[in-house]
C-alpha cells in the first residue's frame, strides 16, 4: 500500500498551485497525496487514513488537540506556512515561540534561517524536526513552470495590501476575532483599530496614485488586489473606468502573482510586500508606494532596494524610470543578500527538496487506525460523499440561501466558503501541473 499524505488548504487562490507542486514531486516518488480543505481536518483520518497530515498552522486550541492525537495515533503532523517572511521581531517571535508549545509537530517546512532560528529559541520538545526549505511556490518563476511574457506594450502590474481596511466597514466583531489571538501578546498589535484605520487610509491615497498612473494611454495597467482583500471596492472603481480604457486597464481577482508577474513590465507595491520579493525573482523592475510608513506596513531598509514613489503626480515618471531600469544595477547586489536572507536563495528547487523530506519521513511511518472513533467516522463519509458531488467540505445550501438574503449577517461564513477548494479545483491544479512540467 502507497504511503499517503494530506495537505489542508486554506485558501485555493493564495495557496492551491504551490500545495499541487509539492503534490506532483510526491506523486513522482511514488507518495499519493489528498489535497482538502481546511475545514476538514477530523474528517480526512477516516477518509484518507494518512501517513502525515500538513497543516498551514497549528494556533487554534482545536487543532492544538488534534495534534495530540494523531501522534497518539502515529499519524505524522507538519507545518507549512502560508507566509513565511515575518520581518517584524515582535510578530516573528511570537509566531515562532509563545503559539505552539502545546501542539505536537514532527516537521515544521520554513521559509528561511530567521524563521527557523526563532522555533528554536521556542521550542520545548514539541518540534521535532525544523527543516528550512524555502518558498515552493516561488519555483513558479523559474524553468520549467515559468511563464513567458505575451505583450510587448509596457504593462505595469499593480499589486495590493490592504487586508485590514476591510474591518472598518464591517460589524466590530470581526475584527475582535481576528485579533484576538494577537491584541494581549503582541505590543504593536495592542492597538488594532489604529492599524485598521492606517490601512484603510493607506487604501484611499492609493486610488490618488491608481487615478494619476492610468492618465497615460502608452500604458497597460493590471490591477491585482491580495486574495483575502474585499475586492468589491476594486470593482466599484473599475466599473467608472471609460469603456474604451478598458482595453489597456484590467482588474484580475482571479489570476495567481505568479501567473501575473512575468507579464509586466514593471510592479508596483503598496509598501512592504511579498510581491516586490517575487518580482526581484522574476527579474522585474520594482516600485513601492509610500503611503502611511506605519511600521507593521513600511520597513526603511526594504524600501532602499526599489524606486520609491510617495507623490501620485510623480508615479507616472517613476514608472518610466523603472522601465528604462533606471538603478537596477545598484540595487542588485543588495537585492541578492535578501533573498539569500529570507527566501533560501531561489533557484526553483524548494517544492521538490520539500517533497523529498515528506517521503523520507513517511516511509518510517505505520499509523495505528484502529483507534478512529465514530465522530471521525461519520466526518469522514460525509466528506467523501460531498466528494462525488464536487461540493467541498463546508458546502451548506441553506447558508448560501441566508448568504445571499442576509449578506451581513452570513458574508463571512460565504466568504470562508469561497476560498474553500472544490475537488474539481484540486484536479484541476494536479493536472495544470503536470501539463507544465511535460510540456517543455
């Protein structure tokens, strides 16, 4: 019988590609993998009976639990992160150290050395092994996964990060969840609704800058918002763009970064930010905007290695400047040295170096099932049957019915639902990656 592995997904459009990477080097080495939701983390020991379980993260005190329980079991737990770049001391130690101590992890996959130097400081025993592998999904800029440029116009890709503006507009509630976990252990976190408020301002100087770069007709603009963003907002600005501009203006909500990248010419961040990390990858010229300079957002000595713009009548001639690659020169050394630092040094490797410490580790493993209880039983059944109906774990008819009468009430329950994978999803992301790998 072939060794199994399943991976809970959180979010299909932040995380389903890299996750299917990883899967298709398993799979090559002989390893079958599940690819499922997060929500459906107790029902995957039945259906699945897996040799390892990887999850994005073991905060919640259920998942804490759980934990436990599969090393009762002998099931193998791991930890991938779905961000791994933590450049504020404060949020790094306690991600690394004060949320874990009661989980029982045998892998945790990290970014980079800072990430697995603070676990270690952390860790009491309950990590067992803390391997650092780099960004899988990065090894979409690199051969044979890499995507070529179709457009010769100049095409700026615009990314955002605005994640916590959104709280602003919704019930109180949501954002005393979200932050709960953080507000009593992280000082710069104790004040939540100022960072609320900065993002949400940072969000309006924005469109200043948006509105002023879409003034020159010699360019094509992309507009990517951060997949867990309120994208209505986006929409409602691009609904008032003229319809003879929207030949060269595109807002994507739907596009991976990676799918994106290699089509510009030129990305611009708002800030600090992950996408300026990838485009420095893909070989693209970088622009970050200035906005706020608050210090969970802004970091000086990131900002030193891209043009910055901090006035929207200036932004058009900065985009020139990148195009021309105007300093790209200075800033490549340094550039290098920071990837080096946090992402391992890309070279397009990291998802199958990952996917070669999963199999080593689960050919030792013999889970003893014997001990799945009825509760795991009747989860178990229901996610296979949703299976043969494409429907993911979380499918409820009658929350999407009170989600389309009652947005307000029920908009995070759909709005969970939407990032959840359908099984279609996942087939359709195994097979996309086989179809890259083979087809140069």
């Amino acid at each position: 019988m072939k060794k199994r592995v399943v991976f809970l997904i959180d979010n299909k459009k932040r995380d389903l590609p890299g996750i299917a990477l990883i899967s298709y080097h398993l799979e090559q080495m002989g390893i079958e993998t599940f690819l499922e939701p997060l929500e459906a983390w107790r029902a995957v020991l039945y259906a699945r009976k897996p040799h390892m379980i990887v999850f994005n993260h073991l905060l919640g005190s259920h998942l804490v639990k759980y934990s436990q329980e599969l090393h009762e079991m002998g099931v193998l737990t791991a930890v991938l992160p779905n961000e791994g770049i933590l450049y504020n001391k404060e949020v790094l130690e306690f991600n690394a150290s004060k949320f874990h101590n009661d989980a029982h992890i045998d892998y945790f996959f990290v970014w980079n050395e800072a990430h697995k130097e603070a676990l270690q400081r952390g860790n009491e025993g309950h990590i067992k092994h803390i391997e650092t592998v780099g960004v899988p999904r990065f090894d979409f800029y690199f051969e044979p996964l890499k995507i070529k440029k179709s457009s010769p116009s100049p095409t700026v890709l615009v990314c955002t990060n605005f994640v916590f503006a959104q709280f602003l507009d919704k019930d109180p509630i949501y954002a005393d969840k979200l932050f709960a976990p953080w507000k009593e252990r992280i000082p710069s976190y104790k004040d939540y609704w100022e960072i609320i408020k900065t993002n949400h301002d940072s969000r309006e100087k924005f469109f200043q800058f948006l509105d002023a770069l879409i003034q020159d007709e010699n360019l094509n603009i992309i507009l990517k918002p951060h997949p867990s963003e309120d994208k209505t907002v986006y929409e409602k600005w691009y609904e008032k763009i003229p319809l003879q501009e929207k030949n060269r203006i595109k807002l994507d909500t739907e596009s991976f970064i990676w799918e994106l990248i290699p089509q510009c010419d030129v990305e611009i961040a708002c800030e600090t930010c992950t996408t300026t990390l990838e485009s420095w990858i893909a070989q693209k010229p970088t622009i970050e905007l200035v906005l706020n300079r608050h210090p969970l957002f802004y970091h000086e000595f990131f900002s030193k290695m891209t043009l910055t713009c901090e006035k929207p009548d200036e932004i058009v001639s900065t985009v020139y400047k990148a195009i021309n690659k105007e300093k790209e020169e200075s800033f490549e050394n340094e550039r290098k040295r920071h990837l080096s630092i946090w992402c391992d040094s890309p070279e397009g490797k990291s998802s199958r170096k990952l996917a070669l410490i999963i199999k080593n580790a689960v050919e030792k493993s013999k889970p003893d099932f014997s001990k799945i209880d009825s509760l795991h039983k009747r989860k178990g059944i229901k996610l296979l049957l949703l299976e043969k109906l494409n429907k993911p774990y979380n499918y409820n008819p009658l929350t999407l019915l009170k989600g389309r009468l009652l947005p307000k009430k029920y908009g995070e329950k759909i709005r969970i639902y939407e990032k959840t994978p359908k099984p279609s999803d996942v087939k359709f992301w195994k097979n996309r990656i086989k179809e890259l790998m083979h087809e140069k």
